[in-house]
C-alpha cells in the first residue's frame, strides 16, 4: 500500500468518504498482500451481541485510543479500561470492532471502582448478563461477528485508554500468531502495535498445560491458567497482575 492510498485511508475513516474509495484500497491491498480469512473453529454457541455492545477502536496522536458504537449511539459507554475482546472481518479489513470482555480482570475492576459487588446485581445468569440492558459485556468472539469469517479475532489489554497488550486469544477462531503480518492492514497494525503483541499457544488446550503468552518484545512466556467458558479464554490473570498499581491509581 503507498502513501497515496494509506493517506486515503486515514482520510475516509476521518471524514466518511464513499465506499468505493475503501473498496478501492482493498482491491489494492490484497494483490499485494493476500489475505487469508479464518472460519469458526469452535462451534460452542455464543449470544450474540446487541449492537449497542458492540463499538469501533480508534487512535490518533491527539487524543489517543477511545471507542465508538457502532450504532453511532449507546446506553452503553464502558471505561476504556480493563479487557476488550476485538474482531476483524474478512468482510471490512480496515476495521477493528470490539467488546468489553466478560472476565475477572473486568469483574474485580468494577468492584475496584464502585466498592461493591453491584455489577453482579440482578445477572445472577450468564443469560442475563449479555441480554442486560444495564450491562455491556459481551460472551466472546462469535457473539461480535455472527460467526462471520474473520482475518484476526483476539484480546486487548487497557489501563485508563493506554493499550498494555494485546493477543492472539480466541478460543472460536484461534488465529494462528504470524497472522498479524499477513492479515493486517497498514492502519490496523499502527493501531495494534507489534511491540505490545502476546502470542498465545493454542497447544495447550489439547494438552491440558498453562495457557502459555509470549511477548513479541520481550520473547518470554507466562502461564496462565483458569480458562473460562465466557470470554473464548477468560481472563488473563498475570496480565492484569502486571498492571495492578496502574489501575488503583
């Protein structure tokens, strides 16, 4: 993609110009770098989500990373703080979508936040939890695409709207980690940092070992165990360890 239509990218995503200048970038991306859409690979039902749950990220040097529903309008306007699961769709590559994780990294800072344990009230549940016109998590990935085919589907970790990580994690789709260089688009992956990239090895849910991350930085690896049936994945209890101070700050 050359810097022509990189700057048009940036510009139709800014000021809404008409579709078939994006379909023009995408038929001019993918002869340069094929992209390879996934299908569901775990076909455990998930609720899907309302569309008021369901929001775009966005970054720019200005005012950093914040979300927008993609109904334009939303009861819902959850803190860009903790986990977010997020999605790209073979149907719309230049896009990431995403919900709020329905995990213990986001259950413990809701308690953090408001001092009690109210954001279990009323969704004793997991049925009222993701139909809750009062609560914003979503179940997991298939809930944000109608198992839709996807070109990267994983986590985000946030601090107070500063991305911390984010990974390969999806339990429905289970992308394989080198995706990130052949499926991402060039506006996607300066919104995705590889610095901030862990890898997630899917081996061990055959094996039955630790979930096990690498940081693309770093190289190392960390287990991480209590795989949930909510989120794809649960919760990612070392990454949020990691952050502790931050987020009671």
């Amino acid at each position: 993609m050359n810097h022509r239509e990189l700057k048009l990218l940036e510009t139709y995503f800014s000021f809404g110009l008409k579709e078939k200048h994006l379909e023009r970038i995408k038929k001019a991306n993918s002869l340069k770098y094929p992209l390879m859409p996934m299908e569901v690979v775990l076909n455990t039902p998930q609720t899907p989500a309302r569309r008021d749950k369901i929001f775009t990220l966005q970054h720019s040097l200005a005012e950093g990373y914040s979300i927008t529903p993609i109904e334009g309008s939303s009861i819902f306007n959850p803190p860009l703080n903790g986990r977010f699961l997020f999605v790209i769709l073979s149907s719309n590559p230049a896009q990431i979508y995403c919900g709020l994780a329905y995990d213990s990294i986001n259950q413990f800072l809701a308690f953090e936040s408001s001092g009690s344990n109210k954001s279990d009230r009323g969704a004793n549940a997991m049925g009222n939890v993701f139909n809750s016109t009062t609560r914003c998590e979503v179940e997991g990935h298939t809930s944000l695409t109608q198992c839709q085919d996807v070109l990267f589907a994983g986590d985000m970790l946030f601090n107070h709207r500063t991305l911390v990580s984010w990974s390969n994690a999806s339990g429905h789709y289970q992308p394989a980690p080198d995706r990130r260089h052949t499926n991402l688009y060039p506006n996607i992956k300066k919104i995705l940092p590889e610095s901030l990239f862990s890898a997630y090895d899917f081996e061990c849910l055959s094996t039955g070992a630790d979930r096990q991350f690498s940081s693309a930085g770093s190289a190392s690896s960390r287990g991480m165990s209590d795989i949930s049936s909510f989120s794809s994945f649960g919760s990612h209890c070392s990454r949020a360890s990691n952050m502790s101070d931050g987020y009671n700050s």
